[in-house]
C-alpha cells in the first residue's frame, strides 16, 4: 500500500479565510470599486489575468496605494488572488476577476446609497442581491457538487433551527444526499439524547478511502516520525505534523508504559498547532496547567478512552482517529466563521442565543418549498455570473405570494393577506426580538461602558461587544439610537429612525458610501410636548477641524428638513464625545441666522440645534431621566439669553 496520502476535502465552506475581514459587507463594495477601478487604467484595460503573475502584483499595489491592504506582502499575486477568489466564489467577479452583472448590479445599488427594501421578503436590496448568489453558489468536494445555502435551507425548514454546533460541525458534511439524510437523522437523535457529535464526524472520515488507508497503514507499521507525517494528511505540508511524534511517544508511555511523569507529555502537547493543541489538552487533561500536572501526576488525567487502552493496538485506534478528529473539528470551526459572515449578508439567517435560523418570512419562504431543495441542491447552476430574477434560478423559488403569506399568518396566529399586513407582521417581530436584545445586551449601565469605550477608542472591545461588521461611527449611532429609543420609554419607529442598515440579527453593518446617517426621530404630541421631528446628528470627531466640519452638515441637515417640512415642527440634537467652544457658538447664532434654499428663493429664520456631549447622555442614562424631562429642558436652554461661554455649563451640563 502506497505511504503518501493527499488531503482531500470533506466539506463544503464559503469563500477562503485569507478573505475574512472585519467590516464584511463594506470590504466587499469596496473591492468591487477597487477592481472597477483597476481595470478602468488604460494599461490594464487589454490584460488577462489568469497566469499573470505581473498584473496580479500590480492589483495588490493598487490595493495597498489607496489603503485597502497595509503592509508588504511576501507573494503579492497570491495574495492579489485571494484576495478576490472569494468574490469568484459568489459570482460578483468572474475567473478573470471582472464584475459580472451580478458585480455590477450591486456596485451600482452601493453608488446609488438606497439599499431599501423592494422584494417579498423585506430584506435590503444588496441582501436580496447577496441571497440570491447563495442560492446559485456551488461548491466542488471530492467530486461532489453541493450548494451550501440550498443545503443549510432544507436542514434549518426541516429541523426548525440548528444549534451553533450542528451548524459548524455537521452541516458542511452534508456534500451529497445520501449524507444530508444522514445528518438531518443523526440531529434528529442527539436532540432526544442519542447520538454524539464526535462519532458522526470519525464515521464520515472513516468512509472515505484516503484516510481508511492511512488507518491500515497506521496501524499495521511502526509509529515514526515519517509514519505519523504520512499518514497525518497535512492540508499545507506534513512538516506541520511532525510535533505529532514526540507527543505520540509521550502519550504511549504516560498510557502503556504507565509513565508517572507526564510533564514531558504536557511540553509535547504545547507544541501541537492550532485548535487541534486545545482539544488534545482538554482530552487528556483535568486542567492544562503545569503545576497542577507536576503536583497531581496522574490524578490530573481524565478518564477517556484513550488513555484506558490496554495494548498497542487500542492506542493507535484511538490516537489515528483523535487526531482526524481534532484536525476535522479545527477545520471546521475555522469555516464557521467564514460561511457565517457569507450567511449574514442574505439578512435572512439570525445567529443568536447559539441558534441559528431563519428570519419569521424566509422561514416561511423556505418552509414552502423544503421538500423540493434537495433537487437542486447538489447541481451546479448556470447563472452564478448572471444576474436574474430569483425564479429564474429555479421553479421551485417561483413566488406564490398568497401561500407564503398564509404561512406566515400561521406562524403568528393572525389573518395575513396583504403585503401591508406582511409587512407590519415582519416590524411587530422585529421589534420582540430588538427588545430582547435590548434587555439582554444593552442596560442602562452596558450603554454608559461603551460610550467611556466610544470616549476613549477602544475599538477593540466595541467590535467585539457590538459587532465586527461596521466600523466605529456606525455602532456609535447604533448606540445612540439605543440610547435615545429607551430614553424615549421605547416609544417610536427607532429601527426606520436610525435609517442603518441592519443584519437579520438587528447589529448594524456599514455600507462603503454609509455610516453617516442621520437618526430622525418622530414624536406624537402629548401633554409634556408637541409634536416634533428630532434630527441627531453624531460625530467622534474631536479635533479642530469639527468646527468646520460639523457646522456645515449639522446646520446644512436641520436647514433643509425645515425647508421641506415647514409645517412641522424640528429640532436637532448634535452628540459628540468632545465640544469645542466655536462650535457651540456656531450653533448658538443658528438660532437667529436664516437658512436659505439653494436658489434663494425660500428660507427658515433660524434653526435650533443642541449641542450634547456623550458625558452628559451618560448621566442622562445613568439617571434615567426620560424625554419628557428632557424636552423642556432644552427648549429652556435654547430660549436662554446667557453668553456662549458659560451657556453649556449653566443651561446643559448642570441641568441634567
């Protein structure tokens, strides 16, 4: 039997993780432009990129000159490669990495700004644009042809949901049907308490030829070095494998040779890569700690198979397959993230309490068509480069808007006929679930830590608390619009207010034209105000070009909306983590400075704007103070006639 066994694939996945960037969706519009961009240079105009070693390396120096990359990469044309080979995946840019209709039909909704929804599932436009591509993306795998959404889709309507870990560790087997049915029943039994995780994936690896040989092999020959490195089947190169060996001697020893030193086991088992390290540890050890090792010997074991083997041969079983096992679960949660953020783009799929399913209306979309997605799921499709209407991909997606309409009515218990109806079914929902996010991950006290992160820039934290797919002044609006909605007692649209786009998860995503929108805030009269529009104008800026820069669109957006809506009476609030004194000034005089339309014809007498600094919405929710209180409050200082220098201190600051 041949010593040499290649890595073959064993699952699907989305894109490559050298394409797997904070800002997702921005990055991607703002690739598009770059490669529009790049192929508009008349040099490049008659090249092909294909072998182009030369053309690929001067893409990644475009990249780097306009700030898309940093750094100096060691093999630019790969690096170029896989930069784009993602966006190949999903059908926006072609093998020749040019836009395809579907690159341009999205390029072209990023420079118009208006994602909005227009389609039956009311999602945005580029998320429909982004579901549609999933739809049709095929993968390759061990000569199978599998549609990973398509596969996800039958699983999610016939399961009702997936748990984090079977969406990371099972979905991506299922590359044919014969496999799908098999995970969809093996789900099926670990949810009555059947069944285990880690013998579904041995199995599936079992079955396959490449590593049923490398077992024979394994276990009829001496474990060395070269042994374990062979039979090992590295993705990159076996020399990653070779820290196997020492470990593998070490393990022997501690379990055959019963070996009471294990710390050379403990020092073997640092040295083992990746994630396949902190499975190992937690396999054999209680704690992986080097003193708790050296002090408790081999009180510190665990009792799993493994180190209950008795001979040579139940070692090496239990070692081939740990170590496949590990490298398969490394592999696969490595994917998860990736086919996550691809996922997330469609604005149908919710991860969220370590459950992952469809939004209310795709859930139902979907529902209706469950038993026919396998037909197609493991078919290539012919219009991946193309952009057409989502019938067009299949029959089976063929619209019967009534029927899902029906089903959504069942889902909620109401009658539900009309797309108005839909539509209000699809707010009221959204609107539980922003609530219970609300309740869950933003108090009072977790919005005033993240603005003292806001103060402070600590970009870090808020990515990884808010979310890695919009950049900093995007989740500070967010957070203001939170802010203001629970100061607001919860009362108002505040997810049309904020006019951010949004996932299906209700975490904002940043747009490459986006992340400055208003929030516009419309108040009902009652007895504490009359009805009112609020413009809340936000900024992190805190240099001396703010003056400059927000006196002119704070000024200019209050203006104009009091130009439009002359009848209707408006104010605007400007948030900032710093306010320079000119500033407050500027927007002082705006009280009494006309504000004319662009051809002079029309003008309001003055406008009204408030200055807040981000110290003062903390006590504001350290307080609990609400708008009620705070209405007056600033119509008070805004009718004040103290000077400019002492106005914030004495009519603001020491109010609230």
């Amino acid at each position: 039997m041949a010593s040499n066994f290649p890595f073959k694939s064993y699952c699907w996945s989305i894109g490559t993780t050298s394409f797997r960037t904070k800002n997702f969706n921005r990055t991607i519009e703002e690739q598009l432009g770059l490669i529009r961009q790049f192929w508009e240079i008349h040099a490049n105009v008659s090249e092909i990129w294909t072998g182009n070693n030369k053309l690929q390396a001067k893409y990644y120096d475009f990249m780097v000159s306009v700030g898309f990359v940093d750094g100096e990469a060691k093999n630019k044309p790969k690096d170029a490669r896989e930069k784009t080979s993602g966006l190949v995946d999903i059908g926006l840019l072609n093998s020749e990495r040019k836009l395809t209709e579907v690159g341009i039909a999205l390029l072209e909704l990023c420079d118009n700004g208006d994602f909005k929804s227009d389609n039956f599932l009311e999602i945005d436009q580029d998320s429909f644009i982004y579901l549609k591509q999933l739809l049709k993306t095929y993968n390759e795998v061990d000569g199978n042809i599998v549609r990973p959404f398509i596969v996800f889709a039958y699983l999610e309507t016939k399961l009702g949901f997936l748990t984090q870990d079977e969406f990371k560790y099972l979905v991506p087997l299922c590359i044919n049907a014969e496999t799908t049915k098999m995970i969809e029943n093996e789900i099926r039994l670990q949810r009555t308490g059947k069944g285990n995780t880690d013998n579904v994936l041995i199995n599936v690896m079992m079955a396959k030829e490449n590593y049923s040989q490398a077992y024979t092999y394994f276990m009829e020959n001496s474990a060395t070095e070269d042994l374990i490195c062979s039979v090992g089947m590295n993705r990159k190169s076996r020399v990653y494998d070779k820290a196997y060996y020492p470990f593998y001697n070490e393990l022997k020893s501690v379990v055959l040779d019963m070996n009471d030193d294990l710390l050379p086991l403990y020092e073997a088992t640092k040295k083992i890569s990746g994630k396949s390290k902190t499975f190992w540890s937690n396999l054999i050890f209680k704690n992986f700690n080097r003193g708790g090792i050296k002090t408790n010997g081999r009180k510190h074991l665990t009792n799993v198979a493994i180190l209950e083997a008795t001979n040579e041969k139940e070692f090496k079983d239990a070692f081939f397959k740990m170590m496949h096992l590990f490298k398969m679960k490394s592999t696969l949660s490595d994917y998860l993230d990736l086919n996550r953020r691809y996922f997330k783009t469609t604005e149908t799929v919710i991860f969220a309490d370590s459950k992952v399913e469809f939004d209310i209306m795709p859930k139902c979309y979907f529902g209706n068509i469950a038993d026919e997605l396998l037909s197609i799921a493991f078919t290539e499709s012919k219009y991946l480069f193309t952009d057409v209407g989502i019938s067009t991909i299949s029959p089976i997606f063929g619209l019967d808007i009534y029927k899902l309409y029906q089903q959504l009515g069942i889902k909620v218990g109401k009658t539900v006929t009309t797309a108005t109806e839909a539509k209000a079914v699809v707010r009221d929902e959204r609107y539980v679930r922003f609530n219970k996010l609300i309740d869950e991950k933003f108090s009072n006290d977790a919005l005033v830590d993240l603005l003292n992160k806001f103060d402070v820039r600590d970009d870090a934290y808020l990515r990884s608390y808010i979310t890695d797919n919009a950049n900093v002044p995007t989740m500070f609006e967010y957070i203001l619009g939170i802010a203001w909605y629970k100061i607001s007692d919860r009362q108002g649209d505040i997810l049309d207010y904020m006019n951010l786009s949004l996932e299906a998860d209700l975490l904002p995503k940043t747009h490459a034209g986006g992340g400055e929108a208003d929030i516009v805030y419309l108040y009902d009269e009652t007895s504490n105000y009359p009805q009112h529009t609020l413009l809340i104008e936000a900024t992190l800026a805190e240099n001396t070009g703010q003056r400059v820069l927000e006196m002119e669109s704070v000024s200019r957006h209050i203006g104009e909306y009091c130009l439009k809506n002359k009848d209707k009476e408006a104010y605007c609030i400007f948030i900032s983590t710093k306010l320079l004194l000119n500033l407050i000034r500027d927007f002082r005089t705006r009280k009494t400075t006309p504000y004319f339309s662009s051809n002079g014809e029309n003008f309001v007498e003055g406008t009204k704007i408030i200055p807040l600094k981000t110290t003062e919405l903390k006590t504001i929710l350290q307080k609990d103070i609400k708008y009620t209180e705070l209405y007056p409050l600033f119509e008070q200082a805004y009718q004040s006639t103290i000077g400019v220098k002492d106005w914030y201190n004495n009519e603001i600051l020491n109010k609230i």
